[in-house]
C-alpha cells in the first residue's frame, strides 16, 4: 500500500475512536514513518494498542502538552497523558523555535505515552539544520545489572546531526534490541536470537513468550543498564514524573503510562567553522568507506534507513498480514 494511503488508514481509524483529526495525521505520520523506514516494531503494529489505551480511557485523545516551566532555554511540559506522537512533534518544534533564539535548547516532557521511533523527532530537527538528542523513558522491561525483576525500561535514545542530502540519524534502545521486536517474533511464532531476552531467572531463552514474561538483555552489559538508568534519571526522576516501575508499557491499560523524554536542538551552525562541516562529512564518510574492501558495505547511522524510505515512497509498504488484519478490524469496528 501507498505511503500516504498507509497514513489515510491510520487517520480514518484513529478518528473513528474519538480523535481529532490534526492530531490523528500527526500519529499516523509519525506510525508510517516508522514502518517506511523499516522498523516495524514502532508503526503501526502499535495502533491497536493506542486505541485501546483510549478505549479503556488511560489515553487523554485531544491532549495537547502545556508549559509548566518556561526558563528560555530549559523548559518542562506536560504532555496532559496525550499522544507521544504529538508531545514529541511539539517538543522538537518548540527546541528549534528556542535554539534559533539562545544557541541550544533542552526541552522535558512528563505525563505521556509512547513516543514510537525516536529518529522521527531528531530527524525534523537535523532537517532544518540543527544537531539534536532525544532520550524517552519506558516501561520496566530490564533488570539493574545483577537482578531479576524489571525495573527500568528499554529507553532508547536518537542522535542525530544535518546531513549532505539527508539527515545523520541513530535510534536505538539501550537493551540488545527494543523489546518491541520480541513482541513481534512472539506474534509470528518464531524464535529470537541469544542474548536478546532472559527467562526470569535472569537466564538466556530464545522462547519470545519466556522473554515476554522475564526481561530483555541489556546492550553491552552494565553498560547497557547504566544508560537506562541515567535516562530514566535524566527524564522521569529529573521531570517529577513517572520512572522505574512507576511506568506501565505502551500495552498495559490498567493506567496511565506516564512516559518522560527530552529534545535538545542545537543551533550548530553558530559554531566556528561551521561553513565547513558538510565538506569535514564528506570527509568522515569517505573514511568510513575506505575502511571496508567494498564501500557499499558499510554506512553512516541513518543510511540504511533512508534507502528504505525512498523504496516506500516508491513502491508502497507491505504490512505483515496479522497488522493488515488488526487494521482493517479497526476501521470496520
């Protein structure tokens, strides 16, 4: 199916279940976004669950987020538990809006939900030129480094800088992968890979359900735990939000998510020297490439994505049938 066909979809069922129509095509955007660019453990896999966190009424739907704290550069909002596509949107627009103004820009968002691919939020920024970090908290899905029980999230961050033609972009979680991905080998009936996920004991399966039941494997060890933990600390604790277990995941409806991020945006182009940075990029990527026997072998975070990105805008995206199926029930429901 089409790109903006795909996000059509999306929209027509969002406002079958109460939502406004602005606020729907900036949740379908950022769904479909996720999918053309191949991550489809981050698009629209998650509207059935979107929806039926509004159904149970633990998802505020025409929420908007409101400012709490206005220190110029350094803001807090508060998402009002509405859609993280639209705090974030409005988070990453509001950093730009400051960082033209003093430089630099931190923007912290409390009472939200799931933000869906962090890349959608520091891509818009790097488009129009700026370098930007955005960090999200989660539902407790891992254990500190040595326990058993969840305790913190997977809490994936994105950087991302301006580009030659399109922005430089990493997105990832700081467990072995999101835990969004078990989630889907779970639902297609096949195993995961060792080392992503541990029973409850704390040890290694490749059963998507055990790994459901325990947590998912932290990225490099005490490594991986210790950037959960600070971005839990550098979100939820520093926002007075929700953190740790008081977080509930983008699935649970027995309540609010409470889901904290921030957005920084940096006006890099106020740095010295900054007429020469795409050429100093060009530069790094023809390091980059020069390191492998075949060049086409290896990329800059982002590349990849981007390559699937102009396939969808091409040739359409083809959705597994089990969210084809969840989708169509939607709008027929």
């Amino acid at each position: 199916m089409k790109v903006e066909a795909l996000k059509a979809l999306a929209a027509q069922i969002l406002e079958k279940h109460g939502v406004a129509s602005e606020i729907a095509k900036m949740v379908a955007d950022v769904l479909v976004d996720a999918d053309a660019r191949g991550v489809v453990s981050h698009g629209l896999t998650r509207l059935p669950a979107y929806v039926a966190r509004v159904r149970a009424g633990v998802l505020a739907p025409d929420a908007r987020p409101a400012i709490i704290a206005d220190n110029g550069a350094l803001l807090l909002l508060d998402g009002g538990n509405g859609f993280g596509a639209v705090a974030g949107i409005e988070a990453a627009d509001l950093a730009m809006e400051r960082a033209t103004k003093y430089g630099c820009a931190w923007v912290i968002v409390r009472a939200s939900n799931h933000l869906s691919m962090l890349g959608y939020y520091t891509r818009r920024i790097s488009e129009k030129g700026m370098a930007a970090i955005c960090i999200t908290n989660a539902g407790p899905s891992m254990a500190a480094w040595g326990g058993k029980r969840p305790v913190v999230g997977t809490n994936p961050i994105s950087m991302s800088l301006p580009g030659t033609q399109a922005p430089v972009v990493a997105d990832m979680a700081v467990s072995t992968v999101a835990r969004g991905k078990i989630r889907r080998a779970l639902s297609e009936g096949r195993p995961i890979p060792e080392g992503w996920g541990l029973d409850a004991e704390g040890r290694t399966t490749t059963d998507p359900e055990i790994a459901m039941q325990g947590t998912v494997a932290p990225m490099g060890a005490h490594k991986g735990y210790a950037l959960s933990a600070m971005i839990d600390l550098m979100t939820g604790v520093l926002a007075n939000g929700h953190f740790a277990t008081g977080l509930r995941t983008a699935t649970d409806r027995s309540g609010v998510s409470g889901v904290c991020f921030c957005i920084i945006a940096a006006d890099v182009a106020r740095l010295p020297d900054a007429d020469g940075y795409l050429e100093r990029l060009r530069a790094f990527r023809a390091e980059v490439e020069a390191s492998a026997d075949d060049p086409t072998v290896v990329h800059l975070p982002g590349d990849i994505e981007d390559q699937r990105a102009s396939e969808a805008d091409r040739d359409g995206i083809e959705l597994p049938p089990d969210i084809m199926q969840a989708l169509e029930g939607l709008r027929e429901d």
